[in-house]
C-alpha cells in the first residue's frame, strides 16, 4: 500500500506562517522553529507554497527563478536546513512547482523580449496587431489573456496575471528544463511535489474564439496533458515520490487518469467542485449560500467515480486560495468550535488523502476586512474595480471580497493572543484578525477539547484505521437534505460517520442502534444507545471490528 493513504499534509503560506527576523514576512527560518508544533500534530508531509525568487506580483507564483530563494525568505541554507530538520522529525517536504507558467522577470522570458529566437519559442507568443488580440480569451485574473508587445509585434498568453507568461510545453527544450527542475530538487533531499494548474500546460495546435466561455475550454485537460505529465514524472526520475496536481476545472474522468497508478502519472488530484456550490451561476464573485444537496452529490460523485476507476483524492477544504471553510460552510459566531470540527471530520473520514491549511487545525476565520486597502491579493483587487464597473455598490464589492477574496486564507498564523498574533514582533503584511484573541494556538494547547486537539486525532486516527486508509466508501441518506453520511467497508470492518452540515438538528429516517460500535471521535460527547437526530454541526464517527 502506498504510504500517502495513511497520511496527513500539511500545508504551509510562508509568507503568513512565522516571521523570524521582524520583517512583517513569514520565512523559512520560522517554519523551522515551528518544527515540533507540525509533528505534534502527527503529520507526515508539510507542503510549501513557493518561495522561490520572484516579484512576488502573485505572492510567489510567479517564479523568476525555480532554483533561487528569494531573500526575503530566507536563503538556500535554510531550505537545506528545513529538509534535514523535517526528516529528523519524520516529515517529508513538498515543494510547489509553478509549471504553467513564469514570471515576466525570468530569464528566459526577459531572453525572448530582446528577440532571441531560442527562447521566444519557450513562450506561447503569436504575431499581431496592437489592439487584436489573438482570441478573446479571459484571464482568469480579470481582462484579456494576452498582453502585447510592441517591440516585438508580438502577443503572449498569460491565462493569469499579464506578469506570468504561459509557457511553451509543445517545446521539448522546455520540458527537460523543468525535469532538470526537479531533479534539483529531489538531490536536495525534497520528498514530494504539488503541480500547480498543471492540467493548463497543453494548450491547443491552433488558437481561436471562445463564443461559447472564457476560453477554457481549449486549453484545460488538453490534447497532450497526459503525455506531458507521463513523461514529467518518468524522465525527471521522481516517481515513486509523492505528487499533486492541482487540476483547474477539470473533470472526473481525467483525475481518474492522472491518479490511478497504472497511468504512472500522479500520486493524487486536487480538484474545486466541491469549492463551487456557492457560486451563484457558477461565478466565483456572486454569492449565495452554500447548496448542501449540491455538496452531497458531488463528494459522492467523485468519491464513488474515483474508488471505482482507481483513482485517488486530495481531501481539502481549505488552501491559500480559499476563503476559511469554518465562516464559509460553518457558522464562525454561534457554532464556531462544533463546525470547525464537524468540517474535518467530514473530509478525514474520506477515501483520500486529507490536507491540514495552516490554521485550519485551529478554527481560524475569515478577517473581515472593512476597506480594500486592507487587502494585497492581486485578483481581489482586480475584481474589487471589475464589480463596480458592473454595477455593484462600493459596499457590495467589499462585502464579496469578504466572503470571497483569497487573503480570507492568507491572514498571519494566530499563534498567540499578542498584538501580533505571535506571528511577528512588528505589524504584519497582511493585517491580523481581531478574533486571534480566542482562536489562537496557545489558548487551544490548554484546551482538551479545542479544535487544534481534535484534528490531532483525526490524523492519528488514519494512521491507525485500515479502513480509513484503505475501506470502500458508500454514502448513506441521500434524501435527507443537510446530513452527509457515508460508511467504509473493509473486510468485517465497519466505520459509519454522519456529519450534519447545517446549524438546524437533523433527523434520521429511523433511529442507527449504537450496540456493536465503538465511537472514535465526535464533537458532542458519547452518544446514547439509539441516534435518532444530530444537533446543530454535529459529528459522529462509529467504527465496528
């Protein structure tokens, strides 16, 4: 059996992780001396967001350069230092390659901007007149996908911000530049990698108008991804090592494909449709509540389609671009501890590998920021204008990016109840939560019943369960709207686990006898012999030998 069924990744933003020097800037070094706090929470992977030398116009995904660090956080030494020290701890590194794409301030791209006709060709460039775009292609960041050149008389693509140049993948120069990437890497003593939008590289033979969307639909899950991906993996020398691949709107049939290990692609995807179920006609910055019947259907969806075709899942709710699970689908006033539990457990229980985002073993919360200047994101500023431009109030663009906005992920790690969240001695990047005050890592190390205690034993749990690593998962109550139920089957092994997703009790068709089971975790305390309703949040998880 693979090793990442049974484990537990844990995702670091250094820039918000702990600041060492009282720069304002999380660093390296600071995850370092956090070392010990990240195995005691029995996890065996951290996965890093990039640190590597960039402007930083995308918070570090826009590399200028894969095997630089950047100085601000920290140098070579430290990261050398970070492996060694991690692995005395039982903890690989994962690091996150930004493959799609680079930084305009890359060497290479700064090359094919003097003319260079070798590294023109590692960009997607097409030749055209200024104000015609090649395609009506969107950024994903707001405005045309191509920026253009006058020196050149050239476009390129930029699927993101106008700073990161796609890159040429149709170019076999370009793919053993970055397996060189990686090999780097993996000499250094890195354990694991994340691809970011990796299933993006293959873009299509000829460019033309989307009349149907943004343009996406050409170039995600493209005609050679699968190849690409094959050969990245294979010739860098780096399976058996973990792998994920963030996949952009992708779909179940091609996660199935880049996991399963026959393809020799994957060790695992992330993917958003679970993420989208309150986007108001499937648009990120319309709001409306979660539809939990929606939820329901995709988690059985992709978890029954994967299980059945041999594909693998990465189990999240939380990232650096997402808004805090805990204010999004829970309730971060009234239930704020019952949620934030129940959200885990009903994610850790999964056929999958589940992800831990700094912080959200803690409860953390959305921010709620009053002005756009508190905010640094780059696509939240963007769309900040976009709303308005389209009509909507000053207050009801802030009131999106408050719900919506990636900085909702991106606040300072709450350490302490100090000024500064003990995160840093002087005033951070991004400002603090006022709600630190309680949610905090030392408040909840003195609490047996915190949030932080809890998802130290769902972590454990998996380790110690076959049937969470290993069961088959069949979901249960279809039809009672707001109670996500599933059990997992492994031999004569049972685990039944209901999570109620609403602030309302819910009642099940008939009463589930208790008699046989064991309770391994829940958020109320032991159930009686006969559960016939869940309260508001709650979560139980019975297993059965």
């Amino acid at each position: 059996m693979e090793n990442f069924k049974k484990s537990t990744i844990y995702q670091i933003y250094p820039k918000s992780f702990c600041d060492s020097n009282g720069d304002g800037i999380g660093d390296i070094p600071g995850i370092i001396s956090k070392l010990d706090y990240i195995k005691s929470l029995g996890v065996d992977y951290i996965w890093s967001t990039p640190f590597f030398t960039s402007p930083l116009k995308d918070n570090g995904y826009d590399v200028a350069d894969y095997r630089e660090i950047n100085p601000i956080f920290g140098t070579m030494g430290d990261v050398e230092e970070l492996i060694a020290e991690a692995g005395k701890r039982g903890i690989g590194l994962m690091l996150d390659m930004v493959f799609n794409h680079t930084s305009t301030q890359h060497k290479w791209f700064q090359k094919a901007l003097g003319g260079d006709r070798e590294y023109l060709d590692y960009y997607i460039f097409r030749d055209g007149a200024e104000g015609a775009p090649p395609t009506n292609w969107q950024s994903k960041f707001g405005g045309s996908a191509w920026e253009y050149v006058p020196g050149l008389g050239k476009w390129y693509l930029h699927l993101f911000d106008r700073t990161q140049a796609d890159l040429n993948w149709e170019n076999p120069k370009v793919r053993e530049e970055l397996r060189d990437v990686l090999r780097f890497w993996k000499n250094k003593g890195v354990k694991g990698f994340r691809f970011d939008v990796v299933n993006l590289i293959s873009k299509p033979g000829l460019f033309e108008d989307d009349m149907q969307g943004d343009g996406r639909r050409f170039y995600t899950d493209g005609p050679r991804v699968h190849e690409f991906l094959k050969e990245l993996v294979r010739d860098s020398g780096i399976a058996p090592m973990v792998t994920v691949g963030e996949m952009s709107s992708t779909s179940l049939e091609n996660c199935v494909r880049y996991s399963n290990p026959a393809e020799r692609e994957l060790s695992m995807c992330f993917h958003f449709h679970h993420l989208k179920v309150d986007y108001r006609d499937g648009e990120k910055w319309e709001l409306m509540p979660p539809d939990y019947g929606k939820l329901k259907r995709h988690f059985e969806e992709w978890q029954t389609g994967m299980q059945q075709q041999g594909g693998w899942s990465a189990l999240f709710w939380c990232n650096h671009d997402q808004p805090r699970a805990v204010s999004r689908f829970g309730d971060d006033k009234a239930y704020w501890k019952e949620s934030a539990k129940m959200l885990a457990t009903s994610i850790h229980m999964m056929r999958g590998t589940p992800y831990i985002y700094q912080g959200e073993e803690l409860g953390m919360a959305n921010p709620a920021y009053k002005e756009i200047s508190d905010y640094r994101d780059v696509e939240s500023i963007n769309y900040y204008g976009i709303m308005q431009k389209a009509g909507k109030t000053q207050e009801e663009a802030l009131e999106t990016l408050r719900q919506r906005s990636r900085d909702n992920g991106r606040t300072p790690m709450q350490w302490d109840a100090g000024e500064y969240a003990g995160f840093s001695a002087s005033r951070p990047w991004l400002a603090i939560p006022e709600n630190h005050a309680y949610i905090n890592a030392e408040a909840e190390e003195q609490d047996a019943d915190s949030v932080l205690a809890y998802y130290r034993k769902l972590v454990a749990l998996r380790k110690e369960y076959p049937v969470i690593q290993e069961g088959a998962i069949e979901f249960l109550y279809r039809e009672v709207p707001g109670l996500l139920a599933y059990q997992r089957l492994l031999g004569e092994e049972r685990l039944l686990a209901l999570n109620n997703l609403t602030g309302e009790p819910v009642r099940l068709p008939e009463p589930i006898g208790c008699r046989g089971f064991q309770r391994l975790i829940g958020n109320y305390g032991e159930p009686g012999e006969l559960i016939g309703e869940l309260r508001a949040y709650e979560s139980i998880v019975l297993w059965k030998p």
